[in-house]
C-alpha cells in the first residue's frame, strides 16, 4: 500500500464522507475503499471500536474516530489551525456536529415510531435550532470557519447541512437550517469548491 486507504460504506455521506472531502481538500491521492453490510460485519470484529471510518496510513497503522483523522489530515494539510486557541474553536465545530450527528441517529435506531417522532419534534423544537446558533457564533463573519480558507470544520458543517436538508429524517423539516445564514453560506462554498464539485462528478 502506497497511499492512504480510507474504508468506509459506499454512501456520500455522513463520517466517512467526511474523510474522503478531507482528503480531496488537501489534494491527497487515496485508496477509496467502500465495504458493503456483508464484508463490514466481517471486519467489525478487527475494527477498534468496531466502527467505520477508518483511515489506513502507510507507515502509521489504522486510524480511527472521524474528528481525530479529521484533525490530523487538516494539521498536515494546512485544512486546520496549529494554533492552539484558533485549532479550540474549530474543534468546538467538529465536537458539535458529532453531538447532532449522535442525536440524530440515536433517532433512526428507534422502532417506535411515535417515539422516534416525539424526539425529532424536540430537535426541530430546540436542539438543532441551539445548535444551529451555536455553529453561526463560532463560524463568525468570515466566509469560512476559519475565515477566508476552508478547514476540515467547514466540511463537517457543510456535512450536517446536506444530510439536514436531505430530507433523510422524517419530522424534521428540510428548511430548518435555511435561517441560518452563515451555516448556509459555509455549506454552499464547500459544495461549491472546484475539488468538492471534480470529486462528486468524478466518473
Ligand atoms: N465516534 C465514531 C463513530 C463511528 C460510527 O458510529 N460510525 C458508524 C458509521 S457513520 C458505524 O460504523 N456504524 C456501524 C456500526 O456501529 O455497527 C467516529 O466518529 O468515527
């Protein structure tokens, strides 16, 4: 193995899609390896925390936990802030997206529909639109998280805003993030950027 190897389902989305922007971001060249249901149960057991993502680095092993590999490609590749104070903000980004990302697919492992529904209408109610603030203050004026470049922050919002806006989650309104004029404006510079668009129209 010759270059970085990312595994994941085959599905643009969510933590593994992540890594993979991460990576087209710093222009870095990998080994996109999708598993499907049957090979992952298979794997499961290997895995450290039994979970997907991975990130396979010639020389360093298998990484795991998507912020963690999202940290370290960002400080290689100039995608996230090696100061200290500025790195704690956008980590502060990445931490929060994965607090809505749990809570939303803690929804999405629940049979009870009346249930599954009485949660999502407490998260359209309060916790995505705190959360939605939260995100606005700490991306601040600039066009970016970090202010006129992008970082591996602006990837994990750009993330939870496509899967929001998707309609993926029943009883949670498509528009709901529409309010939110900086978390709109970042998600749409990271769709936009030429290697986001080359990579999602790649053959
Ligand atoms: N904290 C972990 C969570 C990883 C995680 O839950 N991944 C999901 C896919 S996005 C997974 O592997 N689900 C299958 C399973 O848990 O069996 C991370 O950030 O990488």
């Amino acid at each position: 193995m010759s270059k970085p190897k990312v595994t994941y389902f085959d599905f643009p989305g969510s933590r593994g899609e992540e890594v993979r922007l991460a990576l087209v971001l710093a222009g870095v060249d990998f080994d996109d390896y999708r598993v499907g249901r049957a090979e992952f149960a298979r794997i499961k057991p290997d895995l450290p925390f039994g979970t997907l993502p991975t990130l396979e680095v010639p020389g360093h092993g298998v990484l795991v936990q998507t912020n963690a590999i999202l940290r370290l490609i960002g400080r290689l590749h100039g995608l996230h802030p090696g100061d200290p104070w500025e790195g704690a903000r956008h980590d502060a980004v990445l931490e929060a997206c994965e607090d809505l990302r749990q809570r939303l697919s803690a929804t999405s492992r629940m049979s009870d529909a009346a249930e599954k529904k009485a949660v999502r209408q407490a998260l359209v109610a309060d916790f995505i639109p705190r959360w939605a603030e939260g995100i606005e203050g700490l991306i601040g004026e600039g066009s970016f998280v970090g202010g006129t470049r992008p970082a591996v922050a602006d990837i994990k919002i750009y993330m939870i805003q496509k899967a929001l806006s998707s309609g993926t989650y029943d009883d949670i309104p498509p528009k709901i993030l529409d309010r939110f004029a900086r978390v709109q404006g970042v998600a749409q510079r990271i769709a936009s950027h030429p290697a986001v668009l080359a990579w999602i129209r790649r053959a």
